[in-house]
C-alpha cells in the first residue's frame, strides 16, 4: 500500500482538527440557541396575553411576574457563559478547603435535608492550606453538591469526603443515585450538555471544571448506572517555597 507524503498527512490532521473544532461549535451555538429559545418563547406569550386585554389586573401581574423570571434565565446564562469565555486568572489567597466544604454544606442543608438524603463526612484535619479563589472554589463544591443532592430524589447518601497526596489537595462527592451512563460520560462537562431535560442549562460542570483548569487542578468522575457517582475536584498541593 503506498504511503501518503508526510506533508499530506500533516494536512489531513489540520483539516482533521479544523472539522472537529466546526463540530463543537455547532453544539454550542445549538446548545445556546436552543436555552435562549425556550424563555424568550415563553415571554412572548406573557406579552401576547397581556396586551390581549383579556386578563384581569391581578393576572396580568402572574403574567408581568413570569415574563420577568423567564428575562431573569437569559440573564443569568448569559453571565455563566461569559464567565466559562473569560480567561481571567482567579485571585489567589490561601485557603482552607474543609472550611470551604462546611460553608457549602450549609448552603445545600435546606435542600439536602428536604430530599432525605443523609450525609457522611470524612474530612482530612491535617490538610494544608490551598491558593484559591474563595467565591470561585465554594461556587464549585456548592454545584458539584447540588448535582449529587438531585441524583438522589427519593433519598440516598452524600459522601464527603477530603484528603491529600504527594501532589493534590482532594475533594470527593460521592452520591447513591441512578450513576451515568457510558455514553455521557464523556460529555458531562460540555457546556450546555444536560441529563436535567427542562430544569438544567448543562452550564454548571462546564464552568466548574474551567475554575478548578484555572487553578491548575481539575475534577474527575467516576461513575456506575444503578450505583451511584463520585466527583473528584484537586487542587494543587502547596510546595515548600510556595
């Protein structure tokens, strides 16, 4: 069989890369189009009804009301979707990361408690501090909570669990929910990519995943249908001179 010059081959992976990068940005103009689409037919309607002439005051409020919520999506997407393009570097201090756990726990109590989802902490007290953005790391642990708290609708057990090894500073979230399958496994932390069909814009692994890039660390997940997930969220360890 005859081989292709080398500088065809070249080539052929450029144009390669090129058709994979058109590809994932038809996925998120379509992932973008598509979660915009939804509120803004919505506030049509309210706008339509309204001006109707057809309701009466206190139903024009319910109507003003929703169309004011669905304008409140829009904005609130669009911000994530700026923060995930924003390329700022996050401000560093020294932080706590237990700390930083128990703030978030308390954040999600409400909604844990109200699911039945017990919870389990094993937290490392010999932990060293971590440089992170505070207001950044603590959006992350609160998403990466509520997501396993909404695996769980009838109930089940949230593991917490932090640690450190020779490199990183730890954070595991375990959950007993439905698992993910093999098939989007691999695509949980697109933007705009959801297993929350209606209620999730499929932004929030997406921007949680570029926060803890940002501080040079990363989240991993293991997962298994019918058992349950484990999110890993690391940060790097701090060296002796840092």
């Amino acid at each position: 069989m005859a081989k292709l010059p080398k500088g065809s081959l070249e080539g052929l992976s450029e144009d390669l890369e090129q058709a994979q990068n058109w590809i994932v940005c038809a996925r998120l103009v379509t992932g973008l189009v598509h979660e915009i689409n939804n509120p803004l037919d919505g506030i049509i309607n309210c706008i339509r009804t309204v001006r109707s002439g057809k309701l009466g005051p206190a139903r024009e409020q319910e109507y003003l009301a929703m169309a004011e919520q669905e304008l409140f999506r829009v904005t609130t997407l669009t911000r994530r979707l700026l923060g995930l393009a924003r390329d700022n570097p996050p401000t560093l201090a020294n932080a706590n990361l237990n700390e930083m756990v128990e703030k978030s726990l308390f954040f999600v109590d409400y909604r844990r408690t109200q699911s039945g989802v017990k919870l389990r902490r094993s937290l490392d007290s010999n932990l060293p501090a971590v440089k992170a953005d505070q207001t950044s790391i603590l959006q992350v642990i609160v998403n990466l909570f509520q997501n396993a708290i909404e695996s769980m609708p009838d109930g089940g057990t949230l593991t917490v669990k932090t640690e450190v090894d020779a490199e990183w500073v730890k954070l595991s979230v375990s959950d007993t929910g439905s698992g993910i399958s093999a098939e989007n496994l691999g695509r949980i932390f697109y933007p705009f990519f959801t297993t929350k069909p209606g209620t999730g814009t499929g932004l929030g692994l997406a921007i949680s995943q570029s926060v803890a890039e940002q501080h040079q660390g990363g989240i991993t997940v293991r997962s298994a249908v019918g058992k349950g997930s484990t999110f890993t969220l690391r940060l790097p360890r701090p060296t002796a001179k840092g």
